[in-house]
C-alpha cells in the first residue's frame, strides 16, 4: 500500500512516545520507507538505537550533526518525504511550529517539507485545553497541517480525559488516507450498504442472514481512502466499521430503504453490499405468531426492494452496483438482475465457489455491466473492493 513512499516521523518528548516503533513498524510492513526526527526531550523516553534498529536508518536528533549523507540534511530530507506525522506532538513543539521557530532537527526538517504534514497532540488534559494551544492548534490548521483529535481515557497521571495520543493503527489510518492510494474518486459522494438486516418476529426472536458486513465495509474504506466522501447505512455486523466514514446504523430493512432513499438523490455512486431479509412479519404482535402443534408459523410480507427502487429514481450520471448472491445460473440471473433494478455493474459470486460468500475474508466475483463480464480470481474483499471501484471511478 506504501510501497515507495516515504514517511518522516517525528517523535517529541512524551510518554506516549512508546507506541510510535510499533507505528513505524506497520509502516515498514506496508512498504514504507521510515524516517524518525526525535527532539532531545524525546530521547529521554525512548532510545534513538530502537528506531534505529527497526528502520535501518539512523534517527536525526541534532541539526549540526555531520554524520549524514546529504550536504543538508533537513531539506533533502524535505524533499523525500510524501508525508509528516509529528506524534507525539508536545505543546511545546505545537507552539514552535505554530510560531514558525525551527530550533532543532525536527522542526526544522517540518518546516522546509512541502507535503502533507500531520500532528497528533498528546498531553495532559488541562494541557490540551489551554487556550493558547487551543490557538496553536487551530493555526496549523489555517496553515494546511492536519491535526489527528486525541482520544479520551486515562491519561499518564492517571487523570481521565482527552489529550491521549490514538492507538498506533488510528495513526497509520491517518497515514494511509493521505499517501495510500491515488485520490480519483476525490469530491465524489459514495453511498454504501452493509451488513444484515433483522425483521422482528416478537420482541425476542427476528428473521435474519448470514452477511457478515465485511464486503460493504471493504468498499467503504477503499472509497475512504481513494478520496470520496462516505456514507455507509450499515446494518448488524460483527466487523469493525471504517474510520473516516459517515456511519448510520439500522436495523430492518425499511429502516435501510428509509436511510438509503432519503441519501441517494446526493449521491455520485450508491454500491448496494448489504445483504437484507426478504421478508417481514406483518407484525410483532404475538396474535400474529401461531404455533401448533410445536410449529411455529408467521405471517410474513415482502420487504421493500431498495435496489429497484434505487433504479427507478437513479438521477443521471449516478453509478448503481449491486451485488447477486446465487447458488444455480450465476451469471444468468445477475445479468437479468442487472436489467431488472436498472443497474450499472452486478457483483455476481456464488454460495457454492470455496472462499466467496458470507462470512469470509476473500471473494469470488464477476463484474457484470451492460458491456462486459469481468471475472475475478479469488483475492482479499480489500483487493475486490478497488476492483470494483476501478470500474466506478472510470464511468463516472
């Protein structure tokens, strides 16, 4: 994902400075070159040979040392990096950089980098909401640094409040959202469903699906990170959502038709990944529920089909994809499924292919518009999801 990239950490002098070799280590794995910068104070917390070991490059501290292979070290490095995350970001190095004072190899280095730069606060809570950092903060913003909100929870001296640096993978989410993929989908709005719906048949039981909510999520994140603004109507999931996405959670399917129809008139691209029960109980009232016998029988009504309903009012220029579940006539019914709901791609996979449908890891698809089909071999639903997006992003 990070494969010729380079990435200039800097690392300021706080206790949350512990978690950042972990960070620079999934930031190795993913392809990444790794740059650290530490301040003084830093290493007062973590020695610089630990960076050094792990990246195999050796940690810049002082800005008059000569042992480095550039005439100036600060600005070819500058020049290498595609991205900077200062995190740990103590006021003091805030306030440095927010005042344009470059006293020390790290901010220095900041400062002459053109790229994208990224500051993840971490200090006591007071700290935090001192309004001169609060002023220092928000002037990196209006001068184009991102700044990553601290998490809430127990702090260093044992306080309980925001100013705690986010885990190491909310940090490298951070990362990969900016320099992961190229930004094509960038200003678009995508809208995507996920997950299984739930009817109630009483206040304890209900009707239900084996989706697992991974494939929508797939797409979500890999929208996410190609630079469109997500929305994602998500119904029960065991898996965690994307960050950075505009979540709404729902439960039946008329809660997802509702959400979904009052969102896709905003919508550049709907990618209905959901899988939803086709039926509901007319009603949860018990009267409804019959058992005899030690049978248990329901009345039970069609549910809305979002997707037609998606193709009837599908505005011009919107990209409608849908997904077709099957276990006999795959690509004959996803095709007919394809005409009928007024689609622009059907996901087609079958119940019967080892590693495809619900549940799993990976996929087995065939992308199917009005032109062409356009088998997948067996990949992670991440490595599917930009499959699928490569077609989107082309149409729109």
């Amino acid at each position: 994902m990070l494969k010729g990239k380079t990435v200039v950490l800097g690392v300021t002098g706080s206790i949350a400075a512990y978690k950042i070799p972990n960070l620079a280590r999934m930031l190795l794995k993913s392809g990444a070159r790794v740059q650290v910068l530490m301040t003084e104070n830093a290493t007062k917390f973590i020695n610089p040979i630990t960076f050094e070991s792990l990246t195999g490059r050796k940690c810049l501290i002082d800005t008059f040392d000569r042992n480095f292979q550039y005439s100036v070290e600060h600005v070819a490095l500058a020049k290498e990096a595609d991205i900077v995350l200062v995190a740990p970001a103590s006021a003091n190095v805030i306030g440095k950089l927010a005042s344009g004072i470059a006293d020390d190899m790290l901010t220095t280095t900041v400062m002459a980098c053109p790229c994208k730069k990224l500051i993840s606060p971490a200090m006591n809570h007071n700290m935090y909401h001192n309004p001169i950092v609060q002023d220092n903060l928000e002037k990196l913003r209006r001068f184009g640094y991102g700044v990553i909100t601290p998490d809430t929870g127990m702090l260093a001296n044992g306080d309980t409040g925001d100013g705690r640096m986010p885990e190491e993978s909310v940090l490298f989410a951070h990362i990969l959202r900016e320099i992961g993929f190229d930004h094509d989908l960038q200003g678009r709005r995508v809208l995507v469903t996920a997950g299984a719906t739930r009817e109630a048949i009483d206040p304890v039981r209900f009707i239900t699906n084996h989706s697992s909510g991974k494939m929508g999520f797939a797409i979500a994140e890999a929208a996410m990170l190609r630079g469109a603004q997500v929305t994602l109507v998500a119904a029960h999931t065991e898996a965690a959502p994307p960050l950075f996405v505009d979540l709404v959670r729902v439960e039946s399917v008329q809660e997802m038709f509702d959400a979904v129809t009052s969102l896709a008139p905003e919508q550049d691209a709907i990618i209905k990944a959901a899988a939803v029960s086709d039926y509901t109980p007319v009603a949860v009232s018990p009267s409804k529920v019959k058992k005899t016998d030690g049978t248990l029988t329901l009345e039970l009504r069609r549910t809305p089909d979002i997707l037609k309903t998606l193709g009837e009012r599908k505005k011009p220029g919107q990209f409608l994809c849908g997904f077709s579940m099957e276990t006999d006539n795959v690509l004959e019914n996803s095709r007919k499924k394809l005409l009928e709901k007024n689609c622009d791609m059907i996901c087609a996979n079958s119940l019967r292919e080892p590693g495809a449908g619900f549940a799993t890891d990976t996929n087995v698809l065939t992308l199917i518009t009005p032109e062409a089909e356009t088998p997948l071999p067996l990949m992670t639903k991440e490595e599917a999801a930009h499959k699928i997006l490569d077609v989107i992003a082309e149409k729109l």
